[in-house]
C-alpha cells in the first residue's frame, strides 16, 4: 500500500504469463519426426533431413528453370499440311489451315 495516497496494486496478479516457445520443438521438426516412424529420434537430425530437402528442392527448381527456357532448335520441325491426320484438319479453322506450309 502507497503511504500518501492509500492505493495499493496488486501486481502479481495482472501479470500475464507469456508462453515460452525458444525451448519448443519446431513443428516441420516434429512433422519430419513422425513421419519418419522412429527412423529419426532427434530434432539435429531432423533438421538436417529438412535441409537435404530444401537443397534438393533448390537444384530441382533450378534445373527446370535453366532447361525449359532454352529450346534445342534441332528438336523443332515443320509441320505440313499433309502431315495432319484428317480429324485434325476438319477440326483445325480455315483461316488458321491456311497459314500451315504444304510440302510442294
């Protein structure tokens, strides 16, 4: 209790518990854990599986990018109007048939 004006606080009891979450095992940790069916017993290890899949996510990601961009100009040929079955004909417009080469 303050002497001068005779108010007193209670202070312990407004204080609000923060949870604590340094020490809390990450979820993807634990995920990577379960997932394993006890081949994984430890967060380290766990850690490092998620790292070998970041890494390899990486390389994959990097590879499509780096391969679908560049086209091999001997993989393309010319498609003739002879070359269409007849359904593709029928169901090709005129206007776009015509702007298909023939083979003569």
């Amino acid at each position: 209790m303050d002497n001068d004006s005779g108010v007193s606080f209670e202070e312990d009891k407004w204080k609000t518990q923060v949870p604590s979450f340094a020490d809390e095992t990450p979820k993807m940790v634990k995920l990577v854990m379960k997932i394993s069916g006890g081949a994984i017993t430890e967060q380290r290890q766990a850690e490092y599986v998620l790292f070998g899949f970041v890494i390899v996510a990486i390389i994959t990601s990097l590879f499509v990018f780096f391969n679908t961009g560049s086209s091999n100009k001997q993989d393309l040929h010319t498609i003739y109007q002879e070359d269409l079955t007849p359904t593709a004909r029928e169901t090709i417009p005129k206007e776009v048939l015509d702007t298909i080469p023939n083979k003569k």
